[in-house]
C-alpha cells in the first residue's frame, strides 16, 4: 500500500511549505477538480492507480485525521493544523475520481457495492462543501463545529471500508496499522482533556 508513503510526503509538504499552501489554495483546489477529471477520463494509465485506488485521497484524509490527535503545542502540529482545511478539501476533490473510477463496474453489478466506502464518502459530502470559506462564514461557529464531529463516523467507515475492500492482504494490514496510532493518540488526547 502506498498510503504511508504519500502520507508522509504530505507532511513533510505542509511542515516545509505552509504558507505558500495557504497563500495558493485557490489555485490548488483549482489544479485538484482538473486533475480530479483527468484521473476518470485516463483511468486505465498505471501511473494514475494512486488516485483511481483512493490512496491519495486517503493520505490527505489521514493527515488531517492524525493532526487532530497530536500534540498541539509541537510546531509540527501548529503548521498541519493551518493547512488542514486545505488538506481535506484538496484530498475529497481528488477522492472523487476514485468512486466514479468504479461506478460503471458498481453501477453494472461486475463489483458488490462498497457500502462502507459509500457510507464514507456520504457522510463527507456536507463536511466538504462547508469546508469551503466562503459557505463556512455563511454558517454559526457552533452549527460548523458540531457538523464537522461528523468526520469521526465517517472515519470509521473508511477504517471497515478498507478492511473489507483492500486488494491485498498486506494493504489490509498497512490500513490497520495506520488506524491504531490515530485511535490511540486521539484517545489519550480526550482522556488528558478531561
Ligand atoms: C472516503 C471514502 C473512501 C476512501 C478514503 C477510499 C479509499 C480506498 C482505498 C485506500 C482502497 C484500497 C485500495 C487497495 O487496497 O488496493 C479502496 C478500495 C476500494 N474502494 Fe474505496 N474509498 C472510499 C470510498 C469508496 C466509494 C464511495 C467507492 C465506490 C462506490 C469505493 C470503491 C472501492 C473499491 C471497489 C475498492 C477495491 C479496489 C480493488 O480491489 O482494487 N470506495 N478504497
């Protein structure tokens, strides 16, 4: 599985790069809904597996999900808590290929449907589109951050989702693997909280 990989290269993009981040959102979110396009236009390319397999996409969501169980006092936290908005705008734009890369084979009954990935990504459609700025100021603080509690759900049916639909036995691990040190860390957080 390529999704540790990509990971940290996430990481180590937003600890070096934050400002320009911010600074060319726009035009990253831009570059993500074409490249989004071309990946289901040019799926069958093996370069393009990672997006069309949904690693990219879970490799944003995964450092979003992780910035939110690490210390927040480490400088390393600070800079991936600034581009976290970004981060899960950009890693849904790009996620999108990777449901309408299978929807024809769904759609068609050659694959069972992948209900929890489909739970998933329901579940993250209103957490995406209030992601923009632009809705978010339209919204309360508190109906904002009571909506976005609905990224936890949404992250355990991407945990079974990659259980049940992992292509190969060692993704399957790699998946678990990830999931454990977010689990941990996010509860030992809560626990310190109160
Ligand atoms: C937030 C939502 C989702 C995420 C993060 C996600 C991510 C992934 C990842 C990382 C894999 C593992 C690929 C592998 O091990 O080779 C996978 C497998 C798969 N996903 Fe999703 N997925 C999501 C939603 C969906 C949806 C909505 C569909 C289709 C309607 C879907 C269809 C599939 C299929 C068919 C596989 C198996 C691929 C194979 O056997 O080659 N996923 N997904």
């Amino acid at each position: 599985m390529l999704s540790p990989v990509i990971i940290l290269l996430l990481i180590l993009l937003a600890y070096v790069y934050t400002a320009q981040i911010l600074k060319q959102k726009k035009i990253w979110y831009t570059v993500a809904w074409i490249v989004m396009v071309l990946v289901v236009v040019f799926k069958d390319l093996v370069f393009l597996t990672p997006l069309v397999k949904g690693y990219v996409g879970f490799a944003f969501f995964y450092v979003v999900m992780i910035t939110g169980a690490l210390d927040p006092k480490w400088t390393l936290t600070k800079r991936l808590r600034s581009v976290r908005t970004s981060y899960s705008i950009l890693g849904f734009t790009l996620l999108i290929a990777h449901p309408l890369s299978y929807s024809i084979k769904v759609l068609s009954g050659t694959i069972a449907i992948p209900w929890f990935g489909l739970g998933a990504f329901l579940v993250m459609i209103p957490l995406f589109i209030t992601s923009y700025i632009s809705i978010r100021k339209k919204m309360k603080a508190k109906t904002w951050s009571s909506l976005q509690k609905w990224a936890y759900l949404s992250y355990g049916l991407i945990l079974i989702h990659l259980i049940v639909n992992a292509s190969t036995v060692p993704n399957r691990i790699v998946a678990i693997g990830l999931f454990i040190p977010y689990i941990v860390l996010k509860l030992l957080k809560e626990l310190k909280k109160k």
